[in-house]
C-alpha cells in the first residue's frame, strides 16, 4: 500500500525557535496533502491543505505567519512552526492523497510530536 | 457545515464478542465519503473501512463492517470476534467537498476501545 512518512517523528525545541517538520509520500504522487493537530486525548483538526505548486489553504483560525506551509513537489510538504511557544506542543500529522488512486484514498504519515520548552 | 458526532467517549468488549461504535454525521452534501480510522497508542492513523454516500450495500473489510444507515445519517462501526490488538482510539470521519476542487475530511472526537481478556 501507499506510504507517507514524516520526519522527524519527535523533536524538543526551545521557546522562541523553529522547527520543520517533513511530510514524504514515498511510493506515489500527491497532488494534494493535509496537515492536522492533534492535541493529547483530542480528535484531528485540520490546519491547512497543501497544494503542489501553490499556496496553501488555512483553516480558520489557523496563523498562516506561524505555521509556513511549502508543497514544492508531488512528494514532499514541509510544515514549519516558526517562533514556537508551550502551546504549540502537539502531535502534527499529514496526510497525501494519491494522484493515480482511488478519489477518496488518503494515507497517514505516523506523526510528528512536537515538545516546545 | 459538515459535523461528525461521536457519543462514546470510551467502550469496553469481551475478548471474542462483536462491540458496534456509534457515529452520526451531517451534512448537506449529497455526495459524501464515510470512513472509520484505528489510532493505537503510537499515534499513526490505520485505516479501516470506507462508504460512499451513493454505495448501496454496507462496506466490509474482515472483521469490520459498516451499518450505513442513510436515512439517520449513521455509519456505526461493527468490529468482529474482538481481539486484544483493537484496543485503541476509533475515529469516524467525513468526506465532503470543501470547494475549489478540493476535499477535505472531517474528524469525530472518537471513542476508546478497550479489549478486556
């Protein structure tokens, strides 16, 4: 089956700096991806959708400054926290849908937890 | 605005016996997509089961199955001959249109499962 991975799957940073977070799909071409937040015993949110080749959709009350999106290829998105604070501690996950697959299939990258200090 | 509900935040079942998560959905799209996901403790998203909103018999993969009750807009869960391993978080989600050629799924806030030996 279709595979998306993430790196890194953990990282602690400090307060004040910024973290990229990588979202691959390794065996098939995505057009679209998606990146969620997930807080701890919480269901998924959706913070925004990542377009190959152009700017990406934010959800609603999402800060689009402090959460930089990049889909630069069919394969890779990245998503940057800039100036991370506590409160963005989270667990992100992505998710890609392929090109050539079924119009419904989307595939889970395993998370990424991210430990603000 | 499309809305997942999921009324049971935590359920147990018997090792062996069949146990059904609830989920009720809205919408006023006429076309949608109703998937169920598996979220261990480790935190990745497992796939399980999907139902087009125009598919006319109940999807089934293995020991799951989905009671698509159009009517009152349910797509419970049925999980079959429970084994330790399904103990997790289960999620119901949504697809529908968000505009713009784009789809986007929409998540419940889940229930636990726990498989008692």
């Amino acid at each position: 089956g279709a595979v998306v991975s993430q790196h890194p799957s953990w990282v602690i940073c400090k307060s004040g700096t910024s973290v990229k977070i990588e979202c691959r799909s390794l065996d098939f071409q995505a057009t679209t991806m998606f990146w969620y937040r997930q807080f701890p015993k919480q269901s998924l949110m959706l913070m925004a959708t990542s377009n190959e080749g152009s700017k990406a959709t934010y959800e609603q009350g999402v800060e689009k400054d402090k959460f930089l999106i990049n889909h630069a290829s069919l394969t890779l998105s990245t998503l940057t926290v800039t100036s991370a604070h506590p409160e963005d501690s989270s667990f992100y996950i992505c998710s890609a849908r392929d090109l050539g697959g079924y119009s419904y299939e989307q595939y889970f990258g395993p998370g990424t937890r991210l430990t603000v200090t | 605005a499309q809305k997942i509900t999921q009324t049971q935040p935590g359920m147990f079942v018997q090792e062996k016996e069949a146990v059904t998560l609830d989920c009720t959905y809205d919408t006023s799209d006429p076309s949608y997509g109703l998937f169920w996901y598996k979220q261990p403790s480790s935190g990745e998203m497992i796939f399980l089961i999907y139902q087009g909103s125009y598919d006319q018999q109940n999807a089934t993969e293995g020991r799951y199955s989905l009671n698509f009750q159009k009517a009152r807009k349910s797509a419970n869960l049925v999980i079959s001959a429970s084994q330790l391993g399904d103990s997790a978080m289960y999620f119901c989600a949504m697809r529908a249109y968000s505009g713009a050629g784009s789809y986007q799924l929409t998540f419940g806030k889940g229930t636990k499962l726990s498989v008692i030996p």
